[in-house]
C-alpha cells in the first residue's frame, strides 16, 4: 500500500518564526529568527545562528511522509551537525511524533490507522512457556 505524501508545510513553519523550539534529545532552546528560498535560520542557545537547509528539512520531510522512522543519526546525515534542529523543528509540524526518551532520538509519521497485508505472526516470545519447562 503506498502512502499519500504532502508537500512540505512551509506556511506552518512560516508561522513559528519567532516561537522557541527545544531539542528533542538536550532540551537545547532555539529559535527560528527568519526563513529565505534557502532554509532556515536559528538562533541557537550559544547566541549563535546556524542555518538550516531547505533541501535537508524537505528531503527529512518527504522520508518520513514515506514512512521512514528518522533518527538522529540519519538527519545528521541530511545536514552535518543539524540534525538535533531538524528534529525538534519536524516535531512541532502536523502529522509527526517523536520520541526523545533515550537515544537515538525518533521521528515518524503519524498513523491512525496501520493497514494489514495479511494476518500477524506471533514471535517466539510471547508464547506461554511449555508446561514442565
């Protein structure tokens, strides 16, 4: 079953510059301060500004709406060192969950409903054990 794809809700992000964000690992505030045709720029806590590539937030955006679960690690490699950012800032958008308790930290699509191809197996352990055993 393919799944239905959005664009990438760029009036949504539009509307947060300017709101705090936190990593989702750190809890780390930044801020959006103002987006351009190239991305995003941040505010980071060190007094810093970082920006944020459209293609990295676009191409993060469009694994997850195909169903890929992100972690850390695999937006770092979309942007170099941006990945925490990237994280918190797909986290705050419609259609996402994540998950930061631990690493690595997660972000994926939100289901309602999850179709089946056909009936689930059961693993090995959750099975009663054999009586005697």
């Amino acid at each position: 079953m393919k799944l239905a794809t959005e664009a990438f809700p760029w009036e949504t992000l539009e509307a947060l510059v300017g709101v705090e964000f936190r990593t989702l690992d750190e809890r780390q505030p930044f801020t959006i301060v103002r987006m351009d045709v190239g991305g995003v720029e941040i505010l980071i806590s060190s007094g810093r500004r970082q920006k944020i590539l459209k293609a990295s937030l676009a191409q993060a955006w469009r694994d997850v709406q195909h169903g890929a679960e992100l972690t850390r690690q695999r937006l770092d490699m979309l942007q170099t060192r941006r990945g925490t950012y990237i994280a918190a800032i797909l986290a705050r958008l419609p259609g996402i969950e994540s998950s930061s308790w631990g690493e690595p930290v997660m972000i994926r699509r939100r289901h309602a409903f999850y179709a089946s191809s056909g009936p689930r197996r059961k693993s090995k352990g959750s099975r009663p054990p054999k009586p005697g055993r």
